[in-house]
C-alpha cells in the first residue's frame, strides 16, 4: 500500500526525529496504574487520568454492582468438573437471548475472544466442509493457535506468512484506501474486488468455510462500512457456500448507540457471533452465539462450553447496569458531541485528517497536513504521551499507527468530552508547525499557527464555531450517523 511506503520513508526527516525523541524522554516514565474506579485510573501517587480507551471495562472500571456480583457468587458458588451443576437458576442466557435475533439460541461459553473466534472457525468448517477464510485487512480476531491466522494485523506485524487458507479483503476505507471519497463508485469497486477474491477461492478448487469480520471495522483504524459494502459482501459468501461470523469484542453491547449489537446496524444477520470481554466487564469470559442447527455439529462436545455459576453473576449484572444507568442511550449523545467538538478540532489543526466513529467510539487521524494526507504515527504517539502528561489516556492504531482511539468506558460524559477536547486542543496548539513548500520536500519549521477564524472558545470554554451556517450543515449530516445503515460514507 503506498501509504505504508510513506510512512517508512521518513525516518530520516529532522521533524520526524524530533517527534521520536520526545518519545524516548516519555518512555522512561512509564505509568503505574494501581487502581481505577468507573472512566478513571489512579497511579502509585494517586494522580487521576481519565480512561479514554479501556473498552473492556464496559460499564466502568470496578463497577460496584458488577463487583458485588462477582464477589458473592465467588463465596458461594462451586466450581466443579464431572457434576452436574444445577442450572436451574442461570439467569444469563435467557437475559441475553433477549437482545439477540431469536435464530441466535445457542450459546457457547469461553474465557475469551480469541477462543471464542476459535471455536467458530472449528463450527464453520465442520457445518460447510469448507476450509477456507476470508478476513478483512489488518484485522485483529485474537493471537492463539489458529485464530492469528485470521488476523493480518498480526501476523503481518511479525513478518510470518499468511497462511494459503486465508483470503484478506481491502477495508472499504474511504479516506486513505484504493477508492476514496469522492469517487461516487468507490464502494462499487471495493466490492468488484471483493467478488475476485471471494470468487478465486471456488476457481482454485479449494472451498470457502467463513467470512470473519467486525461489523465495524474498529482494530483495523476505524473504518465504518457502508451498510451495503456489508450486505453485499454477506451475500457473495453465502452463494461462495461459506457461513458470516460477526465478530462484536470490540462495538457490540450498545457500544454503537442506536442498537445493542453492531451487525444489526449494519442490516446484517450473522450465521455467528464472537462476543468478548467487555460482557464480563474485565472479567474473562466470552462466549458463542449461534443457531442450533450450526451448533449440533459439535454433538456431545457442545457439553464444554457451558456457563458457570460466575459468569452468570457476571453476566447479568453488567446487563442490569447497562439497563439501570441507560449506557446505551448516553453512548449515542456522549458520543455524538465527542464527534462534534472533534470536528470542530479538526478545521483548526491541520495535524487532524480524518474524525470517524458511530456511538461512542471515534478514531481520529493524525497527519502531517491535510492536504498531503501523510499519516503522522510521530505525531500521534507525541500527542498520546503529552496527553498523558494532561492525566488523559489515550492510544493509537491502523496500518500506520496514526489513528488516536477513543473507546471510554460507557460511563464516560459529556464533562469528560469538554475536558479531553480541551486538552487535546492545548497539546496540538503547542507542537510545532510544519510544512512542506513542496509535496515531498524536507519540512520547513514555522511557529505553531492558529485558524483563530474558524473558531473561538464559547462560553463553557469548550470550542465552538463562529461560522454557525457551514458548522450547522456539517452536525445535520453528522446527526444521520447514528440511525441505522446510515453512516458519514453514505452522505458523501
Ligand atoms: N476480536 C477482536 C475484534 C478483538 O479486539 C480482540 C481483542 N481485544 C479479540 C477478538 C480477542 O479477544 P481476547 O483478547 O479476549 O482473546
């Protein structure tokens, strides 16, 4: 990919060395978190930062509901093998069977994602006699055994080879990938693409078992698909014989706002679902959600993935907080206004490219101009560790590690916004300006510059925009991200 070349070929720049010696002096402060408590984390001298990327930590660090949960049944519940368990009193499955499509009525528990995806590669080829995958670029779906197969993020990073089972699909990202916005026929051709491939599994002889994917792109950098990209893609798997695995460790349980699973945002329905960690709220457990028919070809080994008396405790009460405090409904708004005062960011700091997400988890990517698109992993991983000097955590990811993540426990409000804004526009403020007189030259060190035009600081301080008409139309588009098979690629 040309911007993977990019991103290699400037090492040499003196702005780019700079940006990496300001990281040298950061890493030799590392932080020790000792405990945290709902969207924050407190260090060994009890400094508070506030958690913009602990996802797992679903309902809030240490929530105390889901703590007392786990406690008692910890006290009371046994933990045996080669028993029956009485399991007349679980609660869980019959809790969660209820945010699920009803076809979804099996379910097979785990410790965690990785084992999770492992167990539905094992269904899926046992159900369709195929052996083959097809996965989407730089996608993460855990490291174990056979699941590092699936993930190119990995075994890309580590220079093994991707194994001849394993088909990978270009993300439809439509602000650095292939086709871009502005081309109307973009997810045309991404998904013209994606027919060859999935197609020249069935020329070569060979036989496609699953398509594995997170509904919204969220490891690979945050791209969110067009509904129909998805669709579509489901559909050429089903004809190629092979059955969809939605993988929900990262946006699923109302992390998306508008819906409590990501797929059904998507207009999909999966033949498999991965739900990770965030159900146990840190705890491990994890689990398979699929049909009774796909699951039967396990037979009497269906008996291994049972849930035990803990996760059930688990389980519930983080539904329970989910429900009682309305995290869902907070994420669609909270997250909205992160968005927004994001995008406002992003006209007045030529370093932000890109401001994207759904709910309440937004990527933002960091560049060196806007107009170059160059994307500035220097400069990102300098603002996560400045930010850290702010008490903000934050984290970076995509195929050049560019892209700032934001994926707050779902407790995290709209103060926390104004707060992390605010300092995320200081530390912009104060890193140099750079520039490139010509596209590819050396950078040319200038002051920092302001756009003091297109913004000012509002009365609760937090940035607000003085051209009210441009900033209007661009919340009205942005407000259409939230419904369903809406997203910011359709209104291009
Ligand atoms: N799928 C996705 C999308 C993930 O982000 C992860 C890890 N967070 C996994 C699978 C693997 O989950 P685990 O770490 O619980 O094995």
């Amino acid at each position: 990919r040309a911007n993977q070349e990019e991103s290699t070929d400037v090492t040499n720049d003196p702005l780019v060395k700079m940006f990496q010696s300001f990281r040298l002096n950061q890493e030799q402060r590392p932080l020790k978190i000792v405990r945290s408590s709902y969207q924050y984390l407190y260090d060994t001298t009890n400094s508070e930062y506030l958690d913009c990327v602990n996802s797992v930590s679903h309902v809030g660090h240490c929530h105390p509901a889901v703590v007392k949960a786990a406690a008692a049944s910890m006290e009371r519940d046994p933990s045996i093998t080669g028993m029956d368990i009485d399991h007349g009193e679980m609660k869980y499955p019959d809790k969660l069977r209820q945010t699920l499509p009803h076809y979804l009525d099996t379910f097979l528990f785990c410790n965690s994602g990785s084992e999770a995806v492992d167990l539905a590669l094992q269904l899926s080829t046992l159900h369709t006699g195929g052996t083959d995958a097809v996965v989407t670029d730089n996608a993460f779906h855990g490291s174990i055994g056979s699941v590092h197969h699936l993930s190119p993020k990995v075994f890309k990073a580590n220079n093994m080879t991707k194994a001849d089972w394993v088909h990978i699909l270009a993300m439809p990202d439509l602000y650095r990938g292939q086709y871009q916005h502005g081309d109307p026929e973009a997810v045309h051709k991404y998904l013209s693409d994606a027919r060859q491939v999935i197609e020249s599994i069935t020329q070569s002889g060979r036989k496609l078992a699953c398509f594995i994917a997170e509904p919204m792109l969220v490891v690979p950098g945050m791209v969110i698909p067009s509904a129909a990209w998805l669709q579509e893609i489901y559909k050429m798997v089903r004809e190629a014989g092979g059955l969809c695995i939605a993988d929900e460790v990262q946006a699923g349980l109302g992390r998306v706002g508008s819906h409590f699973w990501s797929f059904q945002a998507q207009g999909v329905g999966p033949d498999i679902l991965i739900i990770g960690k965030n159900i146990g709220n840190g705890y491990p457990m994890a689990l398979v959600a699929t049909s009774r028919e796909i699951a039967a070809v396990l037979g009497d080994r269906i008996k291994e993935y049972g849930c035990s008396r803990m996760m059930d405790a688990v389980g519930c009460a983080v539904l329970e907080v989910l429900q009682e405090e309305h995290l869902m409904t907070a994420a669609m708004s909270v997250g909205k206004y992160l968005r927004e005062q994001l995008t406002i960011l992003q006209h007045k700091h030529d370093y932000i490219g890109d401001v994207r997400g759904l709910g309440l988890m937004v990527g933002l990517e960091v560049v060196w101009s806007k107009e170059s698109k160059r994307p500035a992993r220097e400069v990102a991983e300098h603002i996560i560790y400045k930010m850290k000097e702010e008490n903000v955590i934050l984290a970076c990811e995509g195929y050049n590690r560019n892209i700032l993540m934001m994926m707050p426990p779902m407790c995290f409000t709209r103060d926390n916004v104004v707060h992390l804004v605010q300092q995320l526009d200081k530390v912009l403020s104060e890193l140099p300006r750079h520039c490139y007189p010509v596209e590819g030259s050396a950078p040319v060190f200038c002051p920092p510059v302001v756009h003091q035009s297109t913004v000012s600081e509002g009365r609760l301080g937090i940035l607000q925009p003085q051209e009210e008409e441009d900033e209007e139309d661009q919340l009205a588009s942005r407000e259409n991200l939230e419904g369903p098979k809406h997203n910011y690629q359709d209104l291009d």
